[in-house]
C-alpha cells in the first residue's frame, strides 16, 4: 500500500524518561500518520499459519485464470448505486461440489457456469449462498448433479447490483467543490487489502492472479481510466473498454469515472499522465516530472523494465489510504500530486517525490512480483519504503535523501521496534481487520532498514542482482521470503561474494523474530582487542533476553575513517559474544562500529571510547559520516535514558555541535534539546540550559539564518526548519530579531516569505513582537477564509512570550460573534500552553478568570476538562502544580458538570510522570551546564564580548 503516514520528513520522535519509563513526545509534521494508511496500523498477534477448512482463507479447490468485469454507474449525478457482472474463467484443481469466491456488500446475485471443455455447452443454473461473516459466495448447481471435476475449465458468470461507498473503500464515491462552488461527482477504487470483493465477486487473495478485462458504462461527459490503455476499436461514446491485463492481483485493480483533466509526459517510450480536479494542471508538473525520473531510476536499477504500456497518477479528493500503487494507475491524495515554487514548500516537494518513489517502487515489489500472504506484507512494502528512497537518491543526487531517511523511517523502526507490542516482521494473519493491521512499523520501516542494511553489508552490486533475478525469475507470480532469500544466495554465489552462512540463516534471523540487538562494545586498550556482545535491545537493561541475529559489523578508526565502503568486514554469528582482534586502533584512537550507521541495530561503548570520540567529534567532526554522528547522538541520548549511560556522557558530546551543520545530526540534537526544554522550562536554572544551547546553536544559526540561499545544498532547507524553532525556542535575540524583521516587512511591506519558512516565520517573528503586529495577525486569523492560513495563525499566535498577548488571544475563544470555528475555538489554548512557560501561565490565569465561561462554549464536548487535562501535561514546577489544583478544585465545587469524573486522577498522573522525569534528570543536566559554564564561561556573554571587541576593532581600523 501506499505510505504509511510517519510523516513528513521532518519527523522529530522524542523519547522523554518519565518514571525511569520512556515516554513518547509526538512530533510537529504536516499529516497525521503515516503516508501509506491502507490499514489501521495496530500491533497484531502473530498467529500459526492455517489454511484448514473453516478459516477464513478459500478453499484451493479451484483458482481464476481470467476476469471479464463490466461495470455501469451514474456517478456523474452523485447516484451511489452500480450495477455489475462478472465472468470469471475458473480451473478445479480439486472434484468439488461448490465453488467459493469472496463478495462484500453486494446483492442480487444471478450466477450460472458453463464448461469450457466441450464444443457445444450448456449454461447451468449456480444457487448463490452467503456467509457474512467470512464474506464467502458459494456456488453450488441449482438442480442436483455431477460434482465439478478436478482439472476442468469453467465460466462463471455472476449479476449483481452494489452501492458506491462512502468511507474511502472498494468502488467508492467522492466528490470536490470547484471555485464557483460547484459539485463534481467521481466514482474510484481503493481495494487493497481485501476490497476488490465489494466491486465485484472474486479470488480476493494476493497469490491468487489472473488477467482482468474491464468495461465501465458511463456518462459520456466522463471518462474512465483503468490499469491499462483504453481498448479504443471495442469503446464507444460512455462505454470505455480497457486492454486486458497480465495477470495480477485482485487487490492491484483500479478504475476510476471522473471529469478529471490530465498532463501527459513520455520518457525512454513510456507514456505517463497526472490526474486531477479540472483547474489545476499547472500544478501537476512535478508530479509528473518525479514521476519520469522515479520510473527511469527504478528500472535502471533493477536491470527490469516497467512491464505495462503506460503508467497513470491520479489525485483524489478524498483517499483515506494516503497512497496506492495500483499496477499502472497509482493513485494518492490530491494535495501530494500538487505542488507550485511560489506557495509550496520544499518539504512537499520531497515527500511528493518520495511517495512516487513508494508507489513506483511497488510496480516491481508487489505487483510484477506479488505476495503468496499478507505474512509476507513486509516483501512489498520493505522494499517500496526502501526505494522511495533510493529512486530519489539515484534521480535527485543533490538532495542526499538518506540523511531524511535516517531522521525518519530508520529512528522509527528503532523506536518501535524495542516496545513489548513488536511483531516480527514475518507473522501469519487471517482474517480482513488481522490483515489491516499489519500496516505499521514492522511492515514498512523496519523491513526498509534491514534491507538498507543488507545492501550495505553484502554490497550493492549482490544486493542489485540479487533482486534483479528474484523480479526476473518471479514475475507475474507470488512469492514468499524464501524466494528473495534464493535469489541473494544465488547473486552471491554467482559473483563469489563470500558469506559466513546461508542467506537463509542470515536474513531470517531479522524477519523471524522481533526487535534488534543492543551491541555492547567493550575494548581492552592494552591487547587492543574488541569484545561485542549481543542482546535485544529493551528499555529495562537488566532484561536477561537471550535473542541473538547474525550481525554484519564493520569499523571506522582515527586512522581509518573512509566511510564509503560499507561492506560487512566481520560477523556476530548468532552468538551472544564474539571478539575482535585484527581492528587496526591504538589505546588512544577511537573506534566507530556501524559505518554510516546502515546496521539496523544500537551501539553502546565504553566510557573510555566515548571519550575518545567527543574529543575527535570536537575537533575533527568531518572524520565521522554524518549519519554517524547523528546516530552516537541519539543512541546516547537512548542510553541515558534508560540509565545505560550519564548525561554527562550526553552533554560533552553534545558540545561537538559548535561545528555542525548537518541536517541529520541538527535534527536529532533538535529532538533531544526539545526533550529537556520541555521538561526544563519551569526551573529558576533555565535561563543556563537556554545559555548552553544558544552555545551550541549560534554559530550555525549566524550562517544560516531565517531566509533562503540561492544555490545552497538542498537540505539547509530542512536544517533552517530545525535551526530557526530551537534558536528561537532558547531565546536567542538573534533569531528574535531577524524572525521579526522577517514578518514585519511581510505583513507591511509585502515581502514575500519563502513557503518552506512560513510557519516558522510566524512562530518566531510573534515570540517577542510589538501589540500592533499581534494584533494585525490576529485580525488576518478572524478575516481570513483560507483553513491552511487559519490553523498557521492559531499556532503561531500561541509563541508570544507576552502574558498579555496571550491572554487577549485566548479571550478570543469567547467570543462565540467571531469567525472561529468549534474546533479552532478549542484550540487556543492548546497552542499556547503547549509553547512555553509564559503560555503555560497564561493559560492558568485565562481560565482562573473565565472558566466557567469557557466551559459553557460546548455542553456535550467539555473544552474545560480537555484543557485542563492539556496544561497539565506541561505542568513542570510547584508553582504551576499549585495553581492548577486549586483551579481544578474550584471547578469541581462550583462546576462538575463539566469536567469528567476521572479529571483528578489523570491530572495527577501527568504531573507525577513530569516531576519524576526531573527527579531523575533535572540536577544531572543543570549541575552540568552550570559547572560547565562556569569553567568555560557564559556562551552568550562570551559572544557578546566578542561582538563588542569586533565592533571596537573595526571602528579603530576605520578612524585609522
């Protein structure tokens, strides 16, 4: 399926230690989820694989050769009912007595067979039986006969009548509103996992393909687009007939009717097209575009060419599933098929090319070549996560997309991967909500990376044969993990790749079981030997688990630091320790496991090695690949908290930033900073964690600063993002200033603002702003029409660091005679209790004045206790705990009606798990910053001395 909405490239995962547990902080990013939603993306129970009579997998008795769909609607008018009928040409492989397809909501079925093995035949009367629950259409002959042989051929024909759905499913109907507030009616398919049935009856099962020949009666001002070209000589006006496919998947079918209007491209002799609403082709080129060198890239790399004659996207207005890698007819929300340089972002324009690069990828990994089950969802969707990232490294060089992946997927997998509710990545489901749920983690991210990895350890000339024989010697079939793992051990035979084991045992130590290992490193300095053990990584280090995976390792030292071999120069053989030797690093240098960090797993050293690596990273931060460095950070940071390291480990390494100006590395330090600014912000002592990160921040931040650069590397883009909100987020008068300049000359002057930095611009430039320009935001948020410019207004507002400010901006919620929305009313609060100390205060004060009004604004919703459950999640020191509970006394003895019995306890949970995350890490961070500021002097003074003695030097050097 398509994405799985993680989402947007600028994912921050941060993990907090509350209670000594972890505890998940979500991040800022522009969906909800992850990009691909075709399930609901739960953890399922792996269950043992049965295929016995009475579950819910169809009897292999018979199988499909070929479909013949055809199909009438009236979609033009917004009618929700089609008609169908089916004729499916069937082989017995076993004599039986019925024949069992899947249907979903639909009705009247008319069936009958007729032999396909003799000259003259006769049409039979079938007696259609349901079952609801298994969603099963048994065929049996209406008048008692013959049972159906084993090795015949049959023709079932099937009549029915079904209603277009609403909910994003099967042959749905969906709809959009033009500028004249016109509504357009379209009728489209999203099948994946078990859909197809609801369009018409049929095999609904990955392995079971066959070729499928669609005709769609239609409106004559319509159109209708399919998998394949339109079979012109056999269509007429309203009736549109396509070209049969090669065999293929149920769940891979897709029409849709619509007035959508197109762009049309051609490259290396394939024909590709956009669709979308009427209106907004000129935004469609990149889509396109993308989508011609994702193809080429993709092909190029597999040695496989695209195996059908043209390639279609569509984008449509209501599409739950993010994405679909329909074989021939991709299809996406409409908002990832649109992007222009003048209003869109930089981060849209990745995750556009990015999710093509899924999408794309899954014409090779799920359609040419298919699944046997959805145990093996991993074998498609690894892949194609995979690859929308290296289709984009191949086509857009510049962009160095694996720093994004790093951030993204491969922290991901991480993270979840170590919780007690990790599946592992290989597990049988049966049933339709067991198979929806497959679509998470350990489908999409965690496959991603360990083939990442093995491309890496094996080499990518292994890795590329190896899967150009499994799509060459597989298509048009279904496979399972055993088949790719075949075609590994055949490309590292063939090019005398030498392994320690069989692929077989190596790869499925990783797909068999869940989670990955935590490697302990520990040196002997003195016989300059290496000791690496192994254990699954838990958040509790005394866990005494005994999992073991073969682990390729390799090392890069302070007298060997290429990073640009990757290939696995040592194992850990399935075995809980091994030591090495032969590592060429004296007691002084440091050692580096895990080259550009593409092994899916942590690493832990000892002290003395951490050592070792500050002081290099300090002085020398080129000799370490940025993805390393990106990743000793945040598996530091994993380490202290959960009690594996000190923060002052943590810290000093932290002091390397000075020199940093990577995206990755930033992000994660952003993630990590983000975590104890939370925490921290309440503290007398804050102003010294804001003086250290300022340190650390400023030197970056005065080159890149809060407007663009033409001709710099492309991820500065994302990088200024991340520099901008944590500069900001410190107090840095810097970023202050320059954001508020920014804005000021925006809204009065009309200097445009680059739409990548528009939600920062205003964040920043509102955080120490004059009353005028909050007010003439908040003037633009009631007279504005645009939702998109509405909920930036709402967030942005809520990052003034003026209690006054803020509290006329909440009484705005009051004030029911204003533009806002129920749902943006509610929502004040939250943007700015959610930003900082000062919100947090604010907030108190506001509802310590008007609660009562505030909680008569809904008498069903109760907007009170959602606020007050809200603040107290950043609640972070006693004054604020105090205001709070007394507010929440008065408002359970003057109001009670509107809050929920349950709002006491769950107050003070969230604040008993904030103050214990400062009991464990509040002195340790402090006391360390503060000792180091003393030794090393205030960052910010120290700068502004600096500043001071340039401007006196200068103005000497000019009366000179």
């Amino acid at each position: 399926m398509a994405l799985w909405l993680l989402n947007s490239f600028s994912l921050i995962l941060l993990l907090a230690v509350g209670s000594l547990q972890a505890r998940l902080i979500l991040p800022l990013s522009l969906d909800d989820g992850q990009l691909e939603t075709k399930g609901a993306a739960l953890y399922a129970t792996p269950r043992v694989d049965d295929n016995s009579a009475g579950n819910y997998r169809l009897p292999n008795t018979t199988e499909p050769e070929s479909y013949n769909v055809e199909l009438w609607t009236n979609v033009h008018t917004g009618d929700d009912q089609f008609d169908g009928t089916v004729n499916i040409d069937i082989r017995v492989l076993d004599e039986t007595s019925n024949i069992t397809l899947h249907y979903r909501q639909t009705s009247n079925f008319e069936a009958s067979i007729i032999s396909r093995d003799v000259v003259t035949p006769t049409s039979i009367p079938l007696t259609v039986t349901t079952e609801l629950q298994r969603e099963f259409l048994v065929l049996t002959r209406t008048t008692a006969g013959e049972a159906f042989g084993a090795n015949t051929n049959w023709t079932i024909t099937i009549k029915y009548n079904g209603t277009h759905r609403t909910d994003m499913g099967g042959f749905y109907l969906s709809s959009y509103t033009d500028d004249d507030g016109k509504q357009h009616f379209l009728a489209t398919t999203q099948f994946e996992s078990t859909n197809a049935r609801h369009a018409f009856p049929c095999y609904d099962e990955p392995a079971r393909r066959a070729n499928f020949t669609i005709t769609i009666h239609h409106d004559a001002s319509y159109t209708a687009i399919s998998n394949m070209p339109v079979n012109t000589a056999a269509s007429s006006s309203g009736v549109t007939v396509f070209q049969t496919t090669p065999k293929m998947s149920t769940y891979l079918v897709a029409f849709i009717v619509s007035d959508f209007e197109s762009t049309t491209g051609e490259l290396n002799g394939l024909r590709q097209r956009v669709f979308s609403r009427k209106g907004k082709q000129d935004q469609q080129e990149w889509a396109l575009w993308s989508g011609l060198v994702v193809e080429a890239s993709l092909a190029g790399y597999f040695g496989v060419p695209f195996a059908l004659p043209k390639l279609d996207q569509a984008g449509i207005p209501d599409f739950s599933a993010g994405a679909m890698e329909n074989w021939g007819l991709a299809t996406y929300r409409e908002q990832y098929m649109w992007w222009n340089e003048q209003n869109s972002t930089i981060n849209l324009k990745t995750s556009i090319a990015n999710i093509i690069g899924h999408e794309y990828a899954h014409m090779w990994f799920g359609d040419l070549v298919s699944v046997k089950w959805w145990t093996y969802l991993w074998l498609k969707e690894g892949f194609a996560t995979l690859f929308s990232y290296e289709s984009n490294d191949i086509a857009f060089p510049l962009w160095d997309t694996y720093q994004i992946y790093h951030v993204n997927d491969y922290n991901s997998a991480l993270l979840n991967d170590a919780l007690a509710s990790a599946v592992p990545m290989t597990h049988y489901v049966q049933t339709p909500s067991e198979i929806s749920n497959r679509y998470n983690t350990f489908s999409y991210a965690k496959p991603a990376s360990v083939l990442y990895m093995f491309k890496n350890a094996w080499s990518d000339k292994v890795f590329r044969t190896g899967l150009n024989k499994y799509l060459t010697k597989n298509q048009y079939t279904s496979c399972d993990e055993w088949d790719l793992f075949a075609s590994f051990q055949e490309s590292a035979d063939e090019l005398g790749f030498k392994l320690p084991t069989t692929v077989d045992n190596i790869f499925s130590s990783w797909s068999q079981q869940a989670g990955y290992p935590l490697l302990t490193v520990t040196r002997n300095y003195e016989a300059g030997t290496i000791t690496i053990t192994q254990k699954r990584y838990v958040a509790n280090k005394s866990d005494t688990n005994t999992a073991t995976w073969y682990v390729p390792l390799n090392f890069a030292t302070a007298n060997k630091y290429d990073y640009r071999n990757t290939t696995a120069t040592h194992y850990l053989l399935n075995v809980t320790e091994t030591v090495i030797s032969d590592v060429d690093a004296s007691s002084t240098d440091y050692i580096v496991v895990n080259i550009q960090n593409s092994g899916y797993y942590r690493t832990l050293y000892d002290t003395q090695n951490y050592g070792l690596i500050t002081t290099a990273l300090k002085s020398q931060p080129h000799r370490f690949h940025p993805r390393n460095r990106a990743q000793l950070l945040y598996d530091t940071y994993i380490f202290v908290t959960t009690d594996r390291l000190s923060h002052s480990i943590l810290l000093e390494l932290l002091g390397y930033l000075v020199n940093e100006q990577q995206y990755a590395p930033w992000s994660t330090a952003n993630t990590i900073l983000t975590v104890y600014d939370r925490y921290l912000r309440g503290d007398d002592s804050y102003s010294h964690f804001q003086d250290f990160v300022r340190g650390l921040i400023e030197p970056i931040f005065d080159k890149i600063g809060v407007n663009e650069i033409p001709g710099e590397h492309y991820l500065n883009n994302y990088l200024r993002i991340v520099l901008v909100s944590l500069a900001c987020q410190v107090g840095s008068n810097d970023c202050y200033s320059q954001s508020a300049k920014k804005l000021s000359e925006y809204l009065y002057n009309g200097t445009a603002i680059e739409a990548t930095l528009k939600t920062q611009a205003y964040c920043a430039g509102l955080r120490s702003t004059t009353n005028d320009i909050y007010s003439r935001v908040q003037s633009d948020l009631l007279s504005s029409t645009d939702s998109t410019d509405r909920s930036l207004f709402i967030s942005s507002l809520g990052c003034s660091s003026s209690t006054s400010q803020l509290i006329g901006f909440l009484n705005l919620s009051l004030n029911t005679a204003n533009s806002l929305s129920d749902s943006e009313r509610f929502s004040l609060l939250n943007s700015a209790f959610s930003r900082s100390e000062i919100g947090v205060t604010a907030s108190l004060e506001f509802l310590e004045a008007s609660w009562l009004d505030y909680a008569k604004l809904s008498e069903t919703t109760k907007p009170l206790d959602s606020a007050l459950r809200g603040i107290a999640t950043y609640v972070v020191s006693e004054k604020q705990k105090t205001r709070l509970n007394a507010l929440v006394d008065t408002v359970k003895a003057e109001g009670p009606s509107y809050v929920n019995d349950d709002l006491s306890d769950t107050i003070d949970s969230r604040i008993t798990s904030n103050f214990a995350w400062l009991e464990v890490n509040r002195d340790p961070v402090l006391n360390w910053i503060e000792d180091s500021l003393k030794e090393n002097g205030s960052p910010s003074l120290t700068a502004s001395i600096t500043t001071i003695l340039v401007s006196a030097m200068a103005l000497l050097l000019f009366r000179l």
